[in-house]
C-alpha cells in the first residue's frame, strides 16, 4: 500500500475518532505523539515507547539538522532505522525550535539564519532546506516550514506573521514534490483572531495539504484563551482531513481540544515532567519527591497496569528519585506515557460509542486538585 488516508469513523458532537493510513502503520486518533526530540524518546527503549500505545512520535528537525545532521542519518538508513522506530514518524519544520533556542537568528522572506546553541556554527533553513530535511530523515508526515509569532503580539505583527507563514506553505508545498506514502501537513496561524485564522485556513485549503495543524497555541497565552480559539480555529480548516494542535498539552488540556475537534497532538510534558517526578494519573497529580510518599507502598496509581504502578510502590519510586537513579525517569516517564495513551484510548472508545460527555464529565470528577 503506497498511499495514505485519512478515515473518519465516528463523531460525537465535534469530536472526532478515525485513522491515518500509511506505509509505515495505522495511527489511531485522536492519537496523542510522545516527543523524540534527539532521535529518542528520553529515558524510553522505543520497544517501551511502543508497548505504552504510541503508533507515531515525533522528531526535531532543528536537533537532528545540528546533531548528527539529517545527511548523517540518511546515510546510516534513514530516522527510523536510526532510532529503531519502524511506525511513523511525524517530524516538525524547525520554524518553532529555531525561534525558541537558536542564536543570533535573521528573519527574512527567504527563511531564518542562525547559529547553532550547541556550536555556534551558522545555518540557515527555509521551506525548500526543512522540505530537504524531513525527506533525509524519511519522516511520514512533513511539516510546513513557519513561523509562530510570540504572544502577546499586537494584531498587525500577527497578520504580517500569518501571511509569511502562507507564503512559505506554499513554498514547502511546492518543495514537497509529489511523494506518495508520505504526507505534508499545513500550519494554520493567526494568533487569537478569528478573522485572521479564517483568512490562514482558505490559503492553506487553496494550496491543499494531507492534514491541517492549528498553530500558535499553547504559547503562553493559557487554557482559557485557546480554548476560545479551539471553538472556531478547527471548524475553519477542512473536516475530511486530520487536525493537529502543536504543543498540548496537560491532560485536561488534550480532553478539552478533543472535544473541540482536534485528532492529533504532541507534547514534551508526559515525558519531561516524568524526569522530574511529577507523575499524571487519573486521580490528578503526584509529586513522588515529596516525603509523605516514603513509606506508602501503594502504586502510583492502583489501576494502572503500566510497569511502575504494577511492580513498585510510592515508597521505592520515592527513594530512587531522592537517590537520583536512572530508573526514576524510566519509571515515571513510562508511567506517564502510558497514562496519556490510556486517555487516548478512552476518547476514542468513548467517541466511537457515542459516550464522550459522560467520559468527559468521569474525567473530571475523578480529579482531585493538587497533589493526591
Ligand atoms: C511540532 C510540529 C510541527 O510544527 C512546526 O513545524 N511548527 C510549529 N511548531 C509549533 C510548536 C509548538 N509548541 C507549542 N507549545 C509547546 N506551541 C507551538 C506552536 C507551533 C507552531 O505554531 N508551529
């Protein structure tokens, strides 16, 4: 099978559930991405990444372009030989990381020049240079290369942002080339203002992507304003192709852009947070590092089947996070992995039955604030 597509198999209000098909595997959505920025998931085997749920991950195109570069990996097989991942892989366009971690970056209508934060040697990446990228890496969804103004911007900045962003999709889309099996998806921008994502959202249908990413969120502006953005930005972008909210996000987060028509998402914090301690269950949030869990020799969470909660208790995921062993970030980041697929799963069993208030209004009553 060569191609890919795009199945939508139930709805529930605005919620979605259906599956991308591609060469390389089925992913299941609304279908949430753990991060492999360095061609890793960190403190995970991608056996582990596997067996918690994930039919896709994402890489970083600007890590990978600096370290080993995307020539290097081509050159040994490609991303997923690499990283012994053979399901798909989604990877972004580098617009996002350059602006948030290079130095000395130069924007221009031609792409952004910049300094590598490891070496401090120059590079430069355009649409045509991310296209070149993500096809040296052998990614099998491609994102458009953009740009993703820092908030608060005034609405002038965000319109001429936007409208480069536009320009620019249509560069990677004609850099792109015709590549069956593989997908690129476009980034719909505008900030806060609907008039300017309605505006986003008709270039990029004009152009005519595989998938539509709602970008420019979770950038600081908080839950409540993207969740105003959420109630049009994804009833603006085309209904029979995949949508993908960058960046989300906590787990009532996921729930609420799900619910809002979202399908697919990706985020550092499962895995990120999981280094540090901070573990995410069904009943709300543990902090393992903190001393009331010394000596309760109860799982992290009593219903989950995952490795830490089924053969550790709180008392030994404390002791080895005090103790600073490589063990507490595999524990807790596969613990943390796992739970975000489970809720994965619940949306979308819950959608396919026609359930999702009712999983939506368990989700929250369940949730203790604070730490449980
Ligand atoms: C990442 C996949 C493909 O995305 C791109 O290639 N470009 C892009 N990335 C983003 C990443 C974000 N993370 C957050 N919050 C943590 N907000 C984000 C917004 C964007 C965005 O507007 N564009």
């Amino acid at each position: 099978m060569t191609k890919t597509s795009f199945t939508l198999q139930a709805t529930d209000g605005l919620a979605r559930t259906g599956r991308i098909d591609t060469p390389r595997g089925t992913i299941r959505t609304p279908a949430f991405m753990p991060v492999g920025t360095a061609a890793t998931v960190k403190a995970m085997m991608p056996e582990s990444v596997a067996a918690t749920g994930a039919d896709i991950l994402l890489g970083n195109t600007y890590h990978l372009m600096l370290r080993p570069t995307a020539e290097r990996i081509d050159r040994l097989g490609g991303l997923h030989r690499f990283m012994n991942w053979d399901k798909p892989i989604l990877t972004d366009s580098g617009g996002f990381q350059v602006m948030s971690l290079a130095d000395l970056r130069k924007l221009t209508e031609k792409g952004v020049t910049f300094k590598s934060h490891i070496d401090g040697s120059k590079h430069e990446l355009t649409p045509e240079r991310s296209m070149d990228i993500q096809r040296l890496l052998g990614s099998d969804i491609v994102m458009c290369f953009d740009e993703c103004p820092a908030l608060p911007a005034d609405r002038d900045r965000i319109a001429e942002s936007m409208r480069l962003s536009m320009r620019w999709a249509q560069r990677s889309r004609d850099a792109f080339g015709d590549r069956p099996g593989y997908m690129l998806f476009g980034i719909q921008q505008g900030g806060l203002e609907e008039d300017l994502r309605a505006e986003s959202a008709e270039a990029l249908r004009a152009i005519g992507f595989d998938g539509y990413a709602v970008g420019g969120l979770a950038v600081g502006e908080g839950q409540e304003a993207m969740f105003g953005c959420l109630e049009y930005a994804p009833g603006q972008l085309p209904e029979d192709k995949p949508r993908y909210l960058m960046g989300v996000g906590k787990p009532d987060d996921i729930v609420g852009a799900v619910k809002r028509g979202i399908d697919m998402m990706d985020c550092v914090l499962p895995s990120r947070s999981g280094r540090t301690g901070q573990a995410w269950t069904r009943r709300g949030q543990v902090n393992i590092k903190n001393a009331r869990h010394q000596d309760d020799p109860r799982p992290l969470d009593e219903d989950c089947t995952c490795p830490a909660c089924r053969n550790y208790s709180r008392a030994y995921l404390h002791h080895v996070f005090r103790a600073q062993e490589m063990i507490s970030g595999m524990l807790l980041t596969w613990h943390n992995l796992h739970y975000y697929q489970e809720l994965m799963q619940g949306m979308r069993e819950a959608i396919a039955a026609g359930q999702f208030a009712a999983f939506e209004a368990d989700f929250h009553a369940l949730r203790a604030e604070g730490d449980i």
